[in-house]
C-alpha cells in the first residue's frame, strides 16, 4: 500500500519494506529514525524529509529516492 501526501507525493515505503522483508522498526533502528517518525512519511503524512534520511533509507533498502517518493502531480 502507497500513501499520497497532500503535496501530491506518493511515499511506497511499504512496498519496498515487503519487498525487502523487513519491519518499520527495523528500518527505523538501521537508519537511526524514529519509528513514529518513519511511520507518519510512511501514511503521507510528513511535510519534509532530511536529504540525509532519505540517503538512509535509500541506503538500507537499496533503492533510489525516486522508487520511494514519486511526485503525481
């Protein structure tokens, strides 16, 4: 499941942790985030991401931020 923010972005975090087989709380602990933190840009929720979040998680999940975060607009 993909969640759109009301910025128009779609966050598919979901999908690459399935993918991945791996937890919101394990992601969170790999990357030094919170989960709660992880979780409201996981629902679309968050106003903005730090560059050097989005290379973390990119990092652990082997992904480019544009498999994470595509603009619909």
């Amino acid at each position: 499941m993909s969640a759109e923010s009301e910025f128009g972005i779609t966050v598919h975090l979901d999908g690459l942790l399935e993918a991945r087989g791996m937890t919101l709380t394990e992601l969170a602990e790999r990357v030094d985030v919170t989960v709660v933190n992880l979780s409201i840009l996981k629902n679309g929720r968050a106003r903005a991401i730090r560059f050097s979040t989005l290379a973390a998680i990119c990092g652990v999940l082997e992904c480019q931020p544009g498999d994470l975060l595509v603009h619909s607009g």
